[in-house]
C-alpha cells in the first residue's frame, strides 16, 4: 500500500452530511409568502454555504439596503427548525458507511460549517454521529465566511495537516471556491445546485452520493 495523500476529512454539513437544504428552501417560501414575496432558486444558491452577515449583505445587494432581512431570516429559522425537529434526522445517503471507513482507516475528521456550534452539535447527536468528529469550526467563530477558505484553513490547522493533505467535502459553490481558492483537494456532492462545467474542470472530483466519496478514498490510498 502506497502513502496516501489524504490524512484529513473536512465535511460540510447541510446539504451535505444532511439533506436539510430542502427544508430550508421550503422555509424561505413559507416565511416569503408571509411577507409577501418569494425567493427565486437561482438567489438562494448564492447564500448557501454563507453565514447570516453575508447573506444580509447579498440581500442588500439585490433588494435594496431597505429589505428587512432580519426580520425574514427570523421567520425563516423558526419554520425551518419546527419541520427539522418534527422529523427525523434526514442523514444524506452514504454518511454512515464513509464515517465508519475513515474511523477504521484513521482519518482525521472534521466539521466546517457556516451554521452555529449549537444546532450543528444538535445535530450531530441526533444523527448519532458526534463521535466521528473530533473537529469543529462553525460560522460563529470566524470572521469570513465562505467562499472564503477561513473556515477551512481553521480546520486544517486544528488537525495540524496542510491543505495539501486534506479533503474537502462540500455540496455548494460557495463551499467548492473556499476550497479551491484554500489549496485543499475538493470533492462536490452536488444537492440542489449542479456545478458548471468550468467549475467541474477546477474540482478534484464531482460524486454523486457520500458512499462514492468513500470508493473514491478505497481507490486512492491503494
């Protein structure tokens, strides 16, 4: 067996660990209509993987300084809370089979999301996989926000490995530029938004679900 390049896995988490983009989308609409209009997909795709600072600037940028986006996000969060917490944890398919395989391989892993530690540990012990992650970085405790690489960078540094030898997985393009633009190996595991071709030839790889992701490592340390 060869030396593998690949000592360090940097998840994302919604969209990518949990298919709770859906859910938030479905949040959106339903605080939208509450005050009166509605968010297009091709907007939300440029808010996801971004924390709240940003997403009130991109808000501003397209609605005007006047857009009470606070107030929105606010309604947005409780109706996208109350559904995920009446629900089972919606684990993406594949999760538990790689996180099993990096335990028994000994790969570090981490967690880099834009959302708070809470919800995200919340999350996690739902899911009842907080064990696997001995890494965390979340959006409360950084200054940029992706895709900016800080979140990554933070990571890495926690794990004590160069970008160069860690994975990142994300299902967003703003998650894929942060790692790209860090010098991290970058996999997408594309949710709602597909990746352009020209991104595609930027990305390491493009697999369609988490337990390809894992096939893809089997391969690569051979």
């Amino acid at each position: 067996m060869k030396d593998r390049t690949i000592h360090g896995v940097i998840f994302d988490q919604d969209g990518l660990l949990f298919d709770t983009e859906r859910l938030s989308a479905e949040a959106w609409d339903m605080a939208g209509d509450e005050l009166g209009f509605h968010l297009q997909e091709s907007f939300l795709c440029t808010i996801r993987g971004a924390n709240a600072q940003d997403a009130a600037r991109r808000f501003g940028e397209v609605f005007g300084d006047a857009f009470d986006f606070w107030k929105l996000r606010e309604r947005k969060q409780e109706h996208f809370l109350r559904m995920l917490r009446e629900r089972d944890m919606p684990v993406k398919p594949g999760a538990y089979e790689l996180l099993a395989y990096l335990k028994e391989n000994n790969y570090k892993v981490a967690l880099a999301t834009a959302s708070s530690r809470e919800y995200s540990v919340e999350n996690l012990k739902r899911a009842g996989i907080e064990s696997f992650f001995s890494y965390m970085v979340t959006g409360d405790i950084v200054k940029q926000a992706k895709p900016n690489p800080e979140i990554f960078w933070k990571a890495s540094e926690l794990m004590e490995e160069k970008p160069a030898h860690c994975l990142i997985l994300e299902d967003s393009i703003n998650g894929v530029e942060a790692g790209i633009q860090g010098g991290f190996v970058t996999i997408m595991v594309p949710d709602l938004t597909q990746p352009e071709e020209k991104l595609r030839q930027r990305l390491n790889r493009v697999c369609g679900s988490l337990l390809e992701v894992r096939d893809w490592l089997m391969e690569e340390q051979k």
